[in-house]
C-alpha cells in the first residue's frame, strides 16, 4: 500500500536533513561552481549539487520502492531503475518527488548562508506535500495535513511594521534583458514596501509561509523551485498564482501571498501576468 501523504513529507524530511546537513560544511568551507549550460549566464552549479540530489534521490526511492524523482541536475528517474517507474497501468506515477539538491546555488557558491534543499511531493489525485531544509540556520519547514511546521511545531508569530509589507522578489531578474512591465513594477513595489532579494525561491516561499514576509515574486522558476514551496504556502492558509505554471522542461513565473495579504500579492501577480489564483 501506498503511504498516505503525511508519511511521504515525513520521508522528504528525513532525506532533506540527512543529505543537507553536511552541506553547512562544504559551504563554510568555500565551493567550486561552473557555469550552467543552457541556462542564465548567472546560474552556478557545483559538485555538492549533483552529490547532494543522488542521495537525496537513493532515500527517495528506497523508502518509497517505485516512485519517480524528478530533479534539477538528473531529470527525471523511476526507483526501480527505470525513466518511468512507479507507474500505474495508465501511464501516470502514483508518487512523484520534485527535488532542488541546492536552492540558491550562488549563494552556497559565495558564503551567503541562504540556500536549502527542497524537496516536493505529489500524488495522482492531485495532493501536494513538502519541505524546505535550510542546514545553515537549522530550519525544517514541512507541510502537512492540518498546516505548516517549522522543526516539528507551529512556526512563531512574526512581529513586524504591519503597514510596511515585505516583499521578495528576483524582478528584476539577473542576467535577463529589462522588461519593461518588471521594472515598473519594482519601482511600484519600493514605494510601498521593504523589497529583497534573497537569492532562494524556496526559502522565499518558506519565509511567506511562516510570516516572515508577506509576498514572495519570482518570475523565472522551474518547478524544482516551487513544488515544496507552494505546498508550505498552501499549509499555512495563503494562496499562490503561476503566470506561467513552472516545469520542468520550461521556467515560469510564481507569486505567492501570506493570509491577509491577498490584495497586495494579487496585484503584483497580476502584473506579472498570472490570474487570480488560489488560496489555501
């Protein structure tokens, strides 16, 4: 029998610590990045990437024989060896893990402590699970049935300027001509909110989750960024809109909102051109 989905973020935890932790070493420690083939000219790869998603990807599958991984540096496997595995007779996997060995990649590479290891679940109905691991800060962000947890408990409020929103956001991205529409957006954004960037979608996603801020803009994600993220966000009672719906053979776009902040973060997706999108 398949297990139920608050099993299967149970395991994306365990893999998520296992193979993270020893990255806050590796990081302290400085590491050697190459540039990424076909991608962004900003976008850095290392050894400790392609290390750290094999590990991940062999706890995966042995804790759940058959289900299929899909990760930033391999594509896309089958546990049971196979480009397809876990299938079911029409074709569609039962369980599929959606992984990012390294979320904010540049960062690991530069000494920034914002990095993490991501790790997404989805089930043939449509349920959606995660967790976002940041080793240098020893954080576990999970969402499961009934909500979102940090380390295993409810996330602590957040205190903060209530009429200051922030907002985190890669517009304008790196290494990517200026659009029009983004800039002024962000000259939009910086004239009534704290506007950052912290380098990591995931945490991004993570950090609106808990609260700690109030909108989350990435306009150049593939689903590797987003799976778990969007999962935390949903847990925790906020919404999200795609413009368009991040993959993994293509980028796409994602905002995200805490609860009570749905006005603002429909706006800036509208401006990226997402739809209404949902809440959770």
């Amino acid at each position: 029998m398949r297990p139920g989905i608050a099993e299967l973020v149970d395991i994306a935890a365990r893999a998520a610590v296992a193979a993270g932790e020893p990255l806050a070493g590796r990081f302290r420690a400085g590491a050697d990045a190459d540039r990424k083939p076909g991608v962004h000219a900003h976008d850095l790869v290392t050894r400790a990437d392609a290390e750290t998603e094999s590990a991940v990807r062999s706890m995966l599958t042995a804790a759940c024989p058959g289900s299929v991984v899909v990760g930033e540096e391999t594509g896309r496997g089958g546990g049971n060896g196979g480009r397809d595995g876990g299938s079911r007779a029409s074709g569609a996997p039962e369980v599929r893990w959606i992984v990012d060995p390294i979320d904010g990649t540049n960062n690991f590479v530069r000494g920034v402590p914002l990095f993490c290891v991501s790790i997404g679940v989805r089930l043939a109905d449509g349920t959606a699970g995660g967790c976002v691991y940041d080793p240098v800060h020893g954080e576990l962000f999970t969402a499961v049935p009934g909500g979102l947890r940090l380390n295993g408990g409810p996330p602590p409020p957040v205190r903060g300027p209530a009429d200051v929103p922030l907002v985190l956001t890669d517009v304008p991205r790196p290494g990517v001509p200026p659009d029009p529409g983004e800039l002024e957006l962000f000259a939009s954004l910086v004239e009534a909110a704290d506007v950052r960037r912290i380098g990591s979608c995931a945490l991004a996603l993570a950090y609106v989750a808990c609260g700690r801020a109030d909108v989350a803009a990435v306009a150049d994600a593939f689903v590797w960024d987003t799976a778990a993220g969007t999962a935390l966000v949903a847990a925790a009672g906020g919404g999200f809109a795609a413009a368009p719906e991040p993959r993994a053979d293509r980028p796409g776009g994602i905002t995200a909102w805490a609860p009570g902040s749905a006005a603002l973060g429909r706006r800036v997706a509208a401006a990226l051109g997402a739809g209404e999108g949902t809440d959770g």
